[in-house]
C-alpha cells in the first residue's frame, strides 16, 4: 500500500474513519488529523528507495531470512559455487556481532559487506542503504541480503529486496510456519535446508511443512536442499537464473526513469559516510 | 522485540504532525493492529511511555483497535474470519485464499491540543 492514493483505506479499516467512527470524533479546541500511515512510514519510503536504486542498475535483490544456524550462509557459500561464473554477486550480512559470515563469503573472492546491528534484531531499510554505499551495483547482478537470524523481527522490515527466502531446517521442526506464520507469509519461496539430515531426524515431514503453509495461504513453492551434499542445489539455481530473467523483462518493460530514485544524486557521493567495512 | 524500533518511529511520525500543524500537545494517538502484523500491541504499549518521554506527546493516549484477520476465498468467493496461522475459506475450506484484514500496523489518526493564536484569538 503507497499511503498516498487512499488504498490503504481497506475493507477492514474504513468503519474507523467513516463520519462518526472512532476517528473523527473529537473536542472543541482539539483538532483530529487522519493520518492513515504505516508505522513504519519512514523505513517503507526507505525501502523503495532502495529498490529503485536497484532497479535503475538492474539487480536482483534477494533477502534470506531464517532462524539462527539454519545455514544461510551455508546456503550462499554453495550458491556462489554454483551459479554461473558470468552471474556477480555481492552480498549483504546482517549479524548482531561479528565480521565472521562475510569473510566466509569473502574466501570465495565475493564482495560481502558486513553489518553489525549491535543489539538489533532485524536489518532495517536504512542500514541496507547506508551499505549500499559501500557497493557499487554497476559491478553486480544479484545482491543477496543475508537477513539476522530471527524468525520474528525481519518479517516486519521491507528492505528494499524483490524476493523473500525463508529457510526452514530439519532439525529446527516441520511445524515453524504454524509457529511464525507472519514470516513464512512474506515469503517468496520456503527452503527446506538440512536435508541431509532427513533420515536421521525422521520425525520431520516434508509434507507436514508444506501442509502448514498452505494452512497460511502461502502460494510459495518449496524446495528441499542440503548445502552440504548439494542435492537440490541445482533447482534452486534454475529458481534464481528464473528470477534474474523475471526481473530483467519487468524492467524492460516498467524502466526506472534516470534520477528519480535518488532525487537527481547519483550513489557515488562525496560526502562522508560512516565507514562500513566492505 | 522491535516494538520499541516500531514505537520510535510512530513517534517520529507523531511529533512531526504536530509540529506542522503547530500543535501545544497531543491528546491521542489511534493505531489500528491486526495479529499478522508481527507487532505484539502489548510490548508496543510497554515501550510507549519510553518512546514518548520528553516529547509533544508524552501525555497522550495510545488507543489500539484490534483488527481481525479476515480472508476472501479465491474459489468460493466467501469472506470470513480466520485464525493467524489457519486462513483457510470456512465455507469451502480451501486454502486459496487472500487476505481482507488482520496484517495493518498503521497509524490511523492524531488527535492534537492547539495553540491559541494571541492576535486573533482564534484556534488553529
């Protein structure tokens, strides 16, 4: 919703700002003001923001969120193995301490910046944007956000990216998407990672999973993969090389219009910004 | 918990609506929330009074109305009410559905103590 049209004004909403609903009633001396935002406004301009700047070099931006240790980086450090050399990447991590997962992704000679939320449990649209000045998106074609480990706080946050990936690992349970239904909503696509793992944790049910997504409306197809034995690897690598072309024909036709994104200034700036390492 | 994160930036939105509009204070604040927000209204409430202190709106009441999570179905064409982790059709019971209502965080309206202008004494 753009919060400018009045197309937020939805079904379930409207009997609170009708003439005599909640919202319009008020004292002498008061003055009610109809506001009708999101709450978060400011990350969701933000976060456009961010996508038209994507879009204006046209790359793919791809948020991977998942519970903590259920192989994100894993997954791109065979992703980056994988796809096809003529594809540049460069990824964004998102961690509350550490410089540990970029220079993991960093070994496989990708550019991985790092962001240290400090006691942040999300990645927010303005830290995705102070990164982004430390990356020139001429040079790249998918950029990967590497989400906090959190199957809560990300969902809320729209950085700015085109697809949502939420991974979901054998041994974290097949029932997260009853559990974390706001997460697994937003998703593009449901990974099963770890899958490995299936004849030794028997207890976790494929189906099952599939079974409590489309409990929640999902439409998200769902992969099964290990990064480890890199069975399914090749489906997922099909699923971006799709993507990539998706996005490349929406361009074509809906063009980003030069200098809209950023009012006029380009994103090479002079100046100073504090320093992320890169 | 990004409640707070989410409280500060509805204060941001807040004291910037009363600073154009010159307010002296605001009286309320209305917020709708659904369930599939992912915003506990209960922690948003807890980190008001934090994300408040010292600005315009310290004293103002923050109202919440609950929205319910309410899906179309795609198949029958029905609408009703549905649990956050269950939005299947209740007439039909397919699972195709979309959703009418229940994900809002949206900051619905300000209620706002104006300045009395002295030259005229009119209201602003």
């Amino acid at each position: 919703m753009c919060d400018t049209c009045g197309c937020n004004i939805t079904h379930g909403n409207e009997s609170l700002i009708r003439p005599g609903g909640k919202l319009q009633k008020t004292e002498s001396g008061k003055e009610a003001v109809t506001v009708l935002h999101s709450l978060l406004h400011e990350n969701d301009h933000t976060a456009k923001h961010n996508r038209d700047h994507f879009d204006q070099h046209s790359v793919l931006a791809i948020n991977l969120m998942s519970s903590p240790g259920a192989g994100k980086t894993a997954l791109l450090e065979a992703t980056i193995q994988q796809l096809d050399s003529n594809i540049r990447i460069a990824v964004i991590e998102g961690d509350l301490e550490t410089e540990n997962d970029a220079e993991r992704i960093r070994k496989h000679g990708v550019k991985a910046i790092q962001i240290a939320t400090g006691s942040a449990c999300h990645l927010d649209a303005h830290m995705i944007h102070q990164a982004l000045h430390n990356l020139d998106l001429s040079e790249f074609d998918v950029v990967f956000i590497e989400n906090v480990g959190n199957l809560v706080c990300p969902a809320s946050f729209d950085l700015g990216q085109h697809l949502n990936v939420t991974l979901l690992s054998v041994p974290e349970g097949d029932d997260k998407p009853a559990k974390y239904p706001v997460m697994f909503r937003t998703s593009d696509l449901v990974m099963i990672s770890k899958c490995d793992l299936l004849p030794i944790l028997d207890d976790f049910k494929p189906e099952r999973a599939k079974g409590y997504l489309r409990d929640i409306a999902s439409t998200a197809p769902v992969m099964e993969l290990s990064s480890k034995d890199k069975s399914g690897l090749p489906q997922w690598i099909d699923w971006i090389n799709q993507q990539i072309e998706i996005r490349k024909t929406y361009l074509e036709q809906h063009p980003v219009s030069a200098g809209h994104a950023h009012g006029g200034h380009e994103h090479h700036h002079h100046h100073e910004h504090e320093e992320i390492k890169a | 918990m990004h409640e707070l994160a989410i409280c500060q930036s509805l204060m941001d939105q807040v004291e910037t609506i009363a600073y154009e509009r010159n307010a002296k204070s605001v009286t309320s604040i209305v917020v709708a929330m659904g369930p599939l927000s992912g915003v506990e209204a209960q922690l948003l409430k807890n980190a008001y009074p934090i994300a408040s202190a010292g600005t315009v709106a310290e004293n103002a009441e923050l109202v919440i109305e609950y929205l319910p999570v309410r899906v179309k179905c795609t198949q029958c064409g029905s609408e009703s009410e549905a649990l956050p982790n269950k939005l299947i059709c209740k007439q039909c019971g397919d699972w195709r559905t979309t959703l009418v209502s229940g994900d809002e965080m949206m900051l619905m309206s300000v209620e706002l103590e104006k300045v009395k202008d002295e030259k005229s004494g009119l209201m602003h």
